[in-house]
C-alpha cells in the first residue's frame, strides 16, 4: 500500500509551511476538489437517511467545556484557553456540546426522536509533535460528526443503523475496513458516569454489533461511554480509527437534556454519537492508500485529460474541454507542448478517462478513450462520450465502464 503523503506529493493534493505549523496541512485545488465531493456526497447520505444539518462555532466558552466534562478529562489534547475581554474561550476539541446546546435550544417532544443533528465542522486538538504526519494525524480537523437524540428503547436501533449506514459508505468509497473493535472502559482510564450507565451501554452495543465480526478492547472506551470504532490500517501498519458509533448517557445529564413523553412527564434522551468518515483528513488519507491514488471517477481531481496528438487537433480538442466542462465534468487538455502523446499519457496514468484525438478522430468528431485500466475503446463520437463518462461519474461508482459499442445502449 503506498504511503498517501508520497501520492499527495506526486498529484499536487496538500501541502505544508512550518509558518502555519505542524499538523496543518492545507489543501491545493486538487486536494480540495476531492474534499469537496466527500463533503457533498456524505451530506447526501445523511439527508437521505434522516439527519438534519447545522453549523455551530468552532470556539465555545469553556464553562461549556466544563459541563461536557472535556475540561476535566480532555484537558491535555486540547489547546490553551484564549482570553478575551475577561472571559475564556476554547477551540473545540469535538462537536457533541455544541449539538447537545442546540438539542436544549427548546423543548421536545418524544414525537420528534430520534433527532439526528449532523455537522461537518471543525475542532482541534493539541497532538504532540511526535505523532504528526500527513493528513492521517493533524491537529486543525474536519469532522463529519451526528448526534442522534433518542428514547431508550431507540438506541440499539439507532445504533446498528449508524453501523450500517458506516459499512455502506466505505463500500461506496472503496475503503476496506480491517476490524470492528467494541472499546470498553478498563485499566488506569479517566472515565465519568455510572457503572449501571456503563454496563447498559455496554449492552447496546452489543446488540448493535450482531452479526459482525469484532474485538473487544478494554480501556479504549471515550471518557463518557463505550463505543464501536471501525479501525483501518495505514501503508506502516498502524492501525487507526476512521470512523465510530458511541452510547452516552453521561452529556444529557450534564447539559438537562430532557424531552416529554407520551405520559406527559419529563424524560432523559440518551445521546449515540456517529461518524461515517471520521476526519475528513484521514478519511482522504486512506482513499489515497486504498486506492493507491486511482480514485473512483467521481472523486478524481481531474476526471478527463483530452490529448491531441499534434497542434492540428487543438481546435477538437478545445471544443471537447468545453463540451466535458458544460456536463460537470472536470477537464484538462494536456496538449502536444507537453510532451510526446506517449509521455503525456503516463503523465496522465491515474486520470479515469482519456479522449485521444488524431487527425481520424478530428474530422469526424469521434474520441478515442482509453481508461485508467488501460484498455482502449474503439473510436467514438465526442457527444456520446461525454455523456457516457457524466453518467458513470453521477452514479458515485467505481467502475470506469463496463460494455459499450457505438450502435448499442449503454450499460453499466
């Protein structure tokens, strides 16, 4: 599995300036890019499956942080408190006070739960220099984090949906999760709560994970509760944790949480925290390695390199960079000024699509594709190549195409 920092060098993704700091990379238009569609597409998944999006600021007081019990039992990952105008403010090191303030912003109804309330935010903890590297560890993140305000009697359901929504993005992304690991309270941990809270949470877990292969892993549990956590193993081995779903009966304490239920009286939800890709970081970390940096198409920086094969074909070749950008696609000519049709074709290697066109293919407004696979189509015309290359990017596969002959319909 090659190491994504070398593949990030090599594509122009990220970057760093010890002006900004270790373990905060920034991103690069093509980096960017694939961040972008990430973003756009677990949004999607979300609102197809019931969450509700907000934004919410990246600092808060930190008597906030203190309620949450961060402050006492997360001090160390998080930064120094800044002081201004005779109050305290932290940068947030997760997004559950925050959502759960949002969740209190007025009363419920149990009619309304569960409430899932997802965000794609920022939060930022203080690594130690020595664990730094890439995008897998930083220090500035951006999390696709959910909270999912629920009855008791809701949670195992919850969180198996959590758990399966999980599984679905990563076969959607290509990702290949090494284990399942249910992380429990144990050893010397610093941990908040009831021991009846814990063993009932404990449980529905369990009853989430039926049917999945998973360790168990005592003392790896957060502060406030056990959790699921789906590890996955970077180019050295390492293992690390890309995505999770946790059980807290501890924050809707802290914060009052409270709904009415169907006898009128005042209930306590119970707080499942999710996330489906973790940071987005090193969820583009792992799709690098995974993928060893031929992404799906529809994640592809550029998606189509059209290559003439001398100046003569440039007016062909310029009509098709506007044809492809007018469906949505992301276009590059990459001309004769770059090299012979030879080099810039494996310059152009892990671009999903191809379009060659020569003096043939120019006369009559053919292409001829050749895909990232390296298999080469027979010539065909320009208009139904871009259709065909919008299609298979809007449906969010990984295939690059599965059969086509100019006189049959497509079929993918």
């Amino acid at each position: 599995m090659p190491d994504h920092r070398r593949i990030g060098r090599e594509l122009g993704l990220f970057g760093t300036d010890p002006l900004i700091g270790a373990g905060l990379p920034y991103l690069l238009p093509d980096g960017a890019v694939i961040r972008h569609e990430l973003e756009e597409y677990v949004r999607d998944v979300e609102r197809r499956a019931g969450y509700r999006h907000v934004y919410s600021p990246v600092l808060g007081k930190r008597e906030l942080y203190e309620i949450s019990g961060h402050w006492a039992h997360y001090r160390d990952d998080m930064f120094p408190p800044l002081d201004v105008g005779g109050e305290q403010f932290v940068l947030r090191p997760s997004l559950c006070p925050h959502h759960a303030l949002i969740y209190r912003s007025r009363s419920r109804s149990y009619r309304e739960l569960p409430l899932r309330i997802a965000e794609l935010g920022g939060m930022y903890r203080a690594e130690l220099s020595g664990v730094l590297g890439g995008l897998g560890r930083v220090r500035a993140i951006q999390l696709n984090d959910a909270h999912l305000f629920c009855r008791l009697d809701q949670v195992a359901a919850e969180a198996r949906g959590a758990l399966e929504l999980i599984r679905r993005v990563h076969a959607d992304l290509g990702l290949r999760p090494a284990r399942y690991r249910l992380s429990l309270a144990g050893g010397a941990g610093d941990y908040v709560g009831s021991a009846e809270h814990w063993a009932r949470a404990e449980a529905l877990l369990v009853e989430a994970l039926e049917g999945f292969d998973y360790d168990v892993a005592p003392g790896e549990a957060a502060f406030y509760g056990p959790k699921i956590d789906v590890q996955v193993t970077d180019s050295a081995g390492r293992s690390a944790t890309l995505s999770t779903v946790q059980v807290d009966f501890h924050q809707p304490e802290r914060f009052d949480l409270g709904y009415v239920g169907s006898d009128g009286a005042e209930h306590r939800p119970v707080l499942v925290h999710r996330s489906l890709l973790g940071s987005l970081e090193r969820a583009m970390a792992q799709l690098l390695e995974e993928h060893g940096g031929a992404l799906p198409p529809w994640l592809a920086p550029v998606q189509v390199v059209v290559l003439p094969v001398s100046d003569a074909e440039l007016p062909q070749a310029d009509a098709l960079v506007r044809r492809g950008q007018e469906a949505g696609l992301r276009v590059e000519l990459a001309g004769p000024d770059r090299g012979s049709l030879g080099a810039r074709i494996r310059d152009h290697r892990l671009v999903p699509y191809q379009a060659v066109i020569g003096a043939r293919e120019a006369e009559a407004d053919l292409v001829a594709p050749r895909l990232r696979d390296a298999r080469r189509l027979d010539p065909l015309p320009a208009a139904e190549f871009v259709a065909a290359v919008a299609e298979r990017v809007a449906a969010r596969g990984g295939v690059l195409w599965t059969e086509f002959s100019p006189s049959a319909p497509l079929r993918w």
